[in-house]
C-alpha cells in the first residue's frame, strides 16, 4: 500500500491522495504546489488532502516535510542508502521508486559522490497488471520458442508493467509454450519489486531475481551462474549493455527487453543497427491508447517490416 512509504503523521493528509485509482506520479518540489498525474492527467493536492484541478487551491510542500519523508524512507540513516541516492533514487516497498534531485557533490573524477539539499521528489507508482501481457504473447513466439523482444516507448509509456507480465507467462507458462527458467537483471528493483529481499510483484515460479545489480553486469552473471532461457532487463542503454546483450544471444540465450524511444527506428538507431536487421526477432511499440497505455504495434527483426500476430 502506497501510503505505508509516508510517516504516520502524514498519512491522514495524504490517505485520499495516495488510494487515488490509476495513480501514476506523485512530484514534489520545496516551495511548489503538489502535483499527482492520475491517467495522465495533471491534478493538485489541498490542504486537506483532497485532489482539484485548480492551482489556486493547491498545498504546497516545505523543504521539511520533503527531508521528512525521506529520512522515513531511508529509515532515519540516509548513510546506509548513500549509494541509491548518489545515484538519483530511493526503491520503495512494491516497487514504487521515488526519483532525487538537489545540489551535486563531485569526485575529482568527475562521479557524482552525492546528492544533498534535495529539493524535488518524484515518486513513480508501480503497476502490477496481471493479464495484461496476454494479447501479445502470441506475437512473441514462433512454434513454441520465444523470440527475441524489445519494448519501446518513451517515458511512463507502461514498459515495465508489460515487461513484468511477460516475464510472469514466460515463467509460469502460457498456451503458447511450458514455462521456463527466467532470470531478471533488476538494477533498481523496480520489474519484482524487491525490498529487503522479498519481491513484492508475481514473476513466476520459475523466475531468479538479481536485484540492485548493472544489467551489463547482471546479465554475464546470470548466463554463469542460473542458466535461464531467457533474460529480462529494463531500460536498456548503454554500449556496455548492448555489448553484453550481445555475448548472451551468443550464449543461446533470448533476450527480454525494453528502451526508452519514441519510435522503432529512433531504438534501432541507438543500438547501432541498420535496415537489414537486428538481433531482435520482435519490437513492439507502446504508448497511450485513450486513457490507458496499450500495444501500438509489433514489428518484425527486419527494421521497418510489420509482422502478422501468430496464434499459437
């Protein structure tokens, strides 16, 4: 339950807030009026805790309240959760992230050694939507062997929402195929949602976490030491992440996958391919259908040519 990552005496004013239906983004700023995007819509909180469209009525959030609430979170030790934050974000219960800005410190290096004076907090709301993969599944498989996928979408476009329940179908087995061994590089906790070692979100029986790892690192690790059928990581990005996607194709191993983009060819242009194909046997494009985020649309490994679903 969201409302557990905030200290008892906040939790009456933001009980109604928090228990919102579809809530997406909670954005915090010292010295700004609240803002919470339900269904993509832009609300504000009050005084009292209940939602309105009108900035004149909104609450603001003092400097205070924002170091309050995340010296609960960290549980009145932000040493202990130094290296999170150096890095820009706090993993919550449920797989709930809360994301940091403030004052930079850095290393002679030029690494960010820390961040203090924090002075926004967005927190993103984990989706766990069962189901919701089970359209698509027939599109990722071709005689009962899963293909190679990449999610595309920009940002808050339900990437890991879809991510996770894949992996679930793929772990517990579908009508496509028996289940299988999943391993998941979870960098920052947020696909199994794990929180002091217990995974707060299903992704299947068959499925091993490694949690708080680099996926680059991440994935070589799981090809040595789980054996998995198919790995799964969020959020590509970086040529060592590509380079290590790479060594486990090479291992027999298929590949799960998502990239911030807003296009197919916006993603096949950041992993360094051309038209005559990638490594991915599937890319399957989302993005916001009405109200709600969906599949736009699946195409096949060869850059720009759509596929037609396959039953299985």
């Amino acid at each position: 339950m969201l409302l557990r990552i905030f200290p008892e005496g906040m939790r009456q004013k933001w009980k109604h807030a928090a228990g919102a239906s579809e809530l997406q983004e909670i954005r915090l700023r010292a010295g700004k009026p609240i803002l919470l995007y339900i269904k993509g819509t832009e609300w504000y909180m009050d005084r009292n805790g209940n939602l309105t469209r009108k900035e004149g009525q909104a609450a603001e959030v003092g400097r205070k309240e924002m170091e309050q609430l995340i010296s609960y979170v960290c549980d009145n030790s932000m040493y202990a959760y130094e290296e999170e934050i150096r890095q820009g974000y706090l993993t919550l219960p449920g797989g709930h992230r809360m994301g940091l800005v403030g004052e930079t410190v850095l290393e002679e290096t030029g690494r960010i050694r820390k961040i203090k004076h924090i002075s926004g907090i967005n927190i993103r709301i984990a989706h766990e939507k069962k189901g919701v993969a089970t359209p698509l599944m027939p599109w990722l498989y071709r005689d009962g062997i899963f293909l190679n996928t990449l999610l595309v979408s920009p940002p808050c476009g339900g990437k890991t929402t879809m991510l996770r329940d894949i992996v679930r179908q793929i772990s517990d087995g579908n009508p496509c195929a028996p289940g299988m061994t999943v391993g998941i590089v979870d960098e920052r906790s947020e696909i199994a949602g794990t929180y002091r070692g217990i995974h707060g979100n299903d992704v299947g029986v068959r499925t091993d976490v490694l949690d708080g790892c680099p996926k680059a690192q991440g994935m070589m690790l799981l090809v040595r030491s789980m054996s998995p059928r198919v790995i799964a990581v969020d959020e590509l990005g970086g040529e060592d992440e590509i380079r290590a996607l790479h060594h486990v194709l090479q291992c027999g191993c298929k590949i799960l996958a998502t990239m911030h983009a807003g296009s197919i060819q916006e993603a096949v242009g950041r992993l360094g391919y051309g038209a005559e194909g990638t490594s991915f046997d599937r890319y399957v494009m989302l993005g916001k259908k009405g109200e709600s985020y969906g599949v736009l649309s699946v195409w096949d490994g060869k850059f720009g040519a759509p596929t037609e679903g396959r039953l299985c």
